[in-house]
C-alpha cells in the first residue's frame, strides 16, 4: 500500500490538450463577456485538438444565449484578435459551411480588446 500511495503522490499529468489550453487562455484574456462566452460555446463542439469545430452560430447561439447577429460578431473578433481561424467547407446540394481553429494568439495589449 506504501508504495501505490508514493506512486500516486509523485504522478505528474500528461500534457493539456490544446482545447484545455485554449479555454484557460481564453477565460484569462481580457475580451469582453460576449466573445468568451461565445468562445465557450464554440468550444464545446471542438475535438480535444481545437482543429475540428464546424457549429452553425446558431447552434453556438444557443449555448451561449445570444441571437445570431450577436455571435457572428463575437466570432468576427475572436477572429481578428488571433482566436480563430474560419476555413470552408464544401456541403453536398448545400452551398458552403465554415469550420473553425482554435488558435492560441500571441496575447499582447494591442491584440486583445478590454
């Protein structure tokens, strides 16, 4: 018993993944309540890798209890600020779709909005 109990105390946990990491960062920066909550619910579509998050914002709409104009502005400037990255998605009869990285911004004072 000693010894599990020792190998418990010294377990490091394996490296965050990059969803986890992109929601610390983004509940730490310093945008508005609008866009992180927006974030937020995008984010919760997200693989743990951040690389594949195709919701349609009126789906991230309703997780973050905004209507759609609302949150396609805040993903407007998740995108400018460095948080997002929005790629194209051909839909069969359909038209297009976007999808969306998560991306880690270099956080500085001009990048980020207060």
């Amino acid at each position: 018993i000693r010894q599990i109990a020792q190998s418990a105390y010294r377990y490091k946990p394996t490296e965050q993944s990059h969803l986890t990491r992109w929601i610390q960062c983004l509940l730490r920066s310093d945008l508005r309540r609008r866009e992180r909550l927006v974030g937020l619910a995008l984010s919760s579509f997200a693989d743990k890798d951040g690389g594949q998050c195709f919701p349609s914002q009126d789906r991230v709409g309703e997780r973050a209890c905004y209507a759609r104009p609302r949150v396609a502005e805040a993903l407007n400037i998740l995108m400018e600020t460095g948080w997002l990255e929005r790629y194209s998605i051909p839909r069969l009869g359909h038209g297009w779709s976007y999808g969306y990285r998560l991306l880690i911004p270099d956080v500085t004072p001009q990048n980020i909005l207060g």
